[in-house]
C-alpha cells in the first residue's frame, strides 16, 4: 500500500511544481474547471479538488457538448453531471453546433470546435465571475503540438508549444506530466472516465502524431522523446519571453501611430535591425491589429519584410485576418478591415496637409519636416558666381540660384495655398502656382505639398521646381545665394 500512496503523492507533488513555477493561482481565485469526461480532465477535476483547501481557491465545473458525435456526446455529458453530482460542484454547460459554426465561418472542424469551446469558457467566467479557467492539456499534448509545429514550419514561438498560462486566466496544472502518469493515477484512485472515440480518427494530424509517429519515434530513436520534446518547448518559451521583453522598447520606437485596427511603423527603425528583429517586429505588429498570428506564415512575413525594403513609395500586400499592409512613403501601416479583403480594392490614401510656416534666412541649413526635406545655403560674391547657366541650372530639381540683394530677410518657406501666383522665370507675366506645377508634376499628391518660398510677400521659388524671373541672378548682380535642397534624413 506504501507504494501506490508514495507515486500518488510524488504525481500531486509534480502539479504542485507547476502550480507555484508559473504562479498559476492565487488566494481566493475562483477557479472553472473544463471537464470533457476524458481521463486528462477527469484527473484534473479530482487533484484540484483535493489541493482546494490547501490553495485557497473555490471550484466550479463547465462541459460543451460540441454536437458531432450524436449519442456519444450525450453520454459523455451525462458522464460529467453525475461526476459534477457526485463531488458537489455547480456545473455549467451548454450543447453548441460547432459544424455549423466552422460552415458559416470557413474554419476546419478543429479550429471551429476550439473557437466555440473556448468562447464558451470565457463567456462563463464573465457571467459567474470565474477568476481562472484550468484546463487538462499534459506533456504528451504538448510533444505533440511541437512537432505539429515543427512539420508546418513553425519558428522558435511555435516550438515552444502550449503556455502553461494564456493572458492570466487560462492555467494547465497538469503540463509537467506525462498521459500515462495520469492513467496511472487515476487506477490507483478508481477514478471512472470516458474515451472519446474521436481521438483514434486518423484522419486528424494529431492523432496520427499521438499514434503513429510518437510511438516510432520512441521505439526506434529515443525512448525519452516526449520528455525531451517537452524540454525543448520549455527552453524555447522562456527564450521567446526573454526576447519578448528585450523586443518592447525597440517596438515601442518603431511605431509612430497605433489605434484598435491600425498600427503605424516607421520604415527606417524597421530596416535599422537585423531581420530576425523585424520578423518579430512584423509579427507583432499584425498580432497587435489582428489579435493572433494563426494562419499567418513565414512567406507573409517576409513578403512584408520584402514590402519594408522595396523602393516604392506606395503597395500594399493582403494577409489572413482580413489585414491589409501598405507602404507609405516612409512608414508601414498595417490595417486589420472589418470586410473581407476581396470586398475592398487597395487604394492610394490621401496624406493629411498639415500646415506649416518657416523662416529662414541664408546662409545656413533648414529642415522641412513636414516636406521631407532640407536646404542648404550658400552666400556668392560676385566672382563666385557661375558666368553663364544652362537652361535648367538656376531653378533645377535640387538647386537654385537667386540674387541675394533682391530678397528680403527672413524669408518665408510654407506649404502652398489656393490662389498663389508668381512671375516665372523667362515667361513676363504671373501664373497660378497650381498651373505652373500641373505642368510639370504628374503626381497629385507631389503637388500638393509642395513648398515655396516667400520674400517680402512675394513667391521666389516654388521649391524643386522653379525660381521667380524677379530674384534672377543678371549681370548687374553683385551678390548671390545658391540653396540646394536634399531628402531629410528618415
């Protein structure tokens, strides 16, 4: 009899380790137990109740009848409420149509049975005030998980498997032991439970890992293989939290705006970093915007990483979740849409006009946030002074030079507004800027912010484009300025 009670007590003493390691509860918690019937939730059930006083919490019990398996699944509902009788705790239950879900939700029937259940859940705990949601997920669940991972082509974040704790509320008390040690427990203490015949359907990856692979893998490579996977998944979850936090503030410098279902990052702090930060810049970011990263692969996230680097200065690229990432000028926004992708055809934001006014008087160096760049000046005596210019040399794309003594100081630099007018050079008369530009930028949006700069009320020089026939350098000049102008620094 010593043997049964000692494996019994170093079986709870292993749940014990897990409880206090990831400080699963705490005095006073009220705690939902999920109970499928089967033997790893049946274990739970019993050990919970059995360490209750010890822990200070209060327990309740809570079954989905996922409505797949016709009278199987009643008999296992019927197997929960005689077991919720039986030990004395309220049950809360509820019977849901998961295929019809996953139809009207496009979801595999996996994915759909766990998005029910787990709405269930958390729909309990806020009617009844349910602190913590524990769950019967154990290593076995947990070798198997990672090396469905690892076959998909997960990373570090998949390797690690399946959170002892989720978001605070949901713990699995049973994650450092093995499917048979519960087996084993639950003979020793003739606990009854049911099988789910479903987990035998081979045709569900799982369950071929759980009984094909697994046990090859044992019997032909390591017998120690689940613990062993296990381990890796440890090692990985607290490298991955380790990285999380080192991640925070180079994140937080990238992003320049965020709301609920946009998130702005700056293209420079990304493409400042190695690319195993921006994967996880990228991947946190459309965490952020779309909740979770399920279904969204290592191609999607370097095709943004390839959208980052790319030499436009707009595209967009669609991802899963209904999330759609566009290029921006100098930042990458990634927008989680309330319809579906196909429903929205990509198209070219209108940039926000902020108004902005400079005074500037040469020589010297300015910058335009708001334009995107800066201007460099420099004073021309008379034989500094180039002696003859080509025809675009006094107003070209990136410089000009104006007869210093036909300007007035400070000089004025502001977006244009609707109704400016200037002389331009060699024409003999005014013309609207808005003209003026209309023939020589085809982009819109170029257009609009559009500098000029101003001397005692009048335009000198629509910036980049092109100088007023009134500060032209002649041949009477004595004096000159030449300004160039160059992108600011991102």
């Amino acid at each position: 009899m010593k043997r049964p009670v000692a494996e019994t007590e170093a079986f709870r003493e292993k749940i014990r380790q897990a409880i206090i390691e990831y400080r699963m509860f705490q005095p006073g918690d009220k705690v939902l137990v999920g109970v499928s019937g089967g033997p790893d939730s049946v274990a739970l059930l019993h050990l919970l109740v059995e360490m209750a006083a010890g822990y200070d919490f209060v327990l309740g019990i809570c079954h989905l009848n996922h409505d797949l398996r016709g009278a199987a699944a009643d008999r296992d509902a019927d197997f929960v409420a005689a077991l919720a009788r039986r030990i004395g705790l309220p049950l809360h239950t509820d019977k849901r149509d998961v295929r019809r879900f996953g139809r009207c939700h496009r979801l595999s029937l996996e994915t759909a049975a766990r998005r029910v259940r787990y709405g269930f859940f958390k729909e309990i705990v806020a009617r009844h005030g349910f602190t913590k949601i524990a769950l019967g997920h154990q290593m076995d669940d947990n070798a198997e998980q990672v090396l469905m991972n690892l076959l998909r082509g997960s990373g570090p974040t998949g390797l690690s498997g399946i959170p002892p704790v989720r978001d605070g509320l949901i713990v699995r008390p049973l994650i450092h032991v093995t499917r048979q040690q519960i087996m084993d427990y639950l003979d020793r203490g003739k606990h009854d439970y049911v099988i789910d015949e479903s987990n035998t359907d081979g045709r569900h990856l799982r369950n071929r890992i759980r009984s094909e692979l697994i046990p090859l893998l044992a019997a032909e490579y390591n017998p120690r293989i689940v613990c062993n996977l296990h381990k890796t998944a440890r090692v990985c979850r607290s490298e991955n939290q380790w990285i999380d936090q080192a991640l925070d503030p180079v994140f937080d410098a990238a992003v320049v705006d965020r709301s609920t279902s946009q998130l702005a990052m700056s293209l420079s702090k990304i493409s400042a970093h190695m690319p195993a930060v921006q994967r996880r810049l990228v991947r946190r970011a459309i965490r952020q915007v779309a909740g979770d990263l399920k279904k969204v692969s290592f191609e999607n996230i370097e095709a943004v990483r390839r959208l980052a680097a790319a030499g436009t200065s707009w595209k967009t690229i669609d991802l899963p979740h209904r999330v759609r990432v566009q290029r921006m000028d100098r930042v990458l926004v990634f927008i989680r849409e309330k319809r579906s992708l196909r429903d929205i055809p990509p198209a070219r934001p209108e940039k926000k006009i902020v108004p902005f006014t400079y005074y500037y008087s040469p020589p010297g160096e300015i910058t335009i946030v708001e334009a995107g760049i800066r201007m460099v000046s420099t004073t021309l005596e008379r034989g500094q002074i180039p002696g003859q210019f080509h025809a675009g040399d006094p107003a070209s794309e990136t410089t000009a030079y104006l007869d210093l003594d036909k300007l007035a100081f400070p000089l004025m630099i502001r977006n244009r507004k609707a109704g400016d007018r200037f002389s331009p050079l060699g024409l003999g008369g005014t013309q609207s800027v808005r003209k003026f530009l209309s023939g020589r930028e085809k982009d819109r949006r170029k257009r609009a912010f559009c500098p000029v700069m101003i001397s005692a009320g009048r335009i000198v020089w629509i910036i980049g484009h092109g100088i007023s026939d009134e500060v032209k350098i002649g041949p009477a000049t004595r004096r000159g300025v030449k300004i160039e102008v160059f992108l600011a620094k991102k």
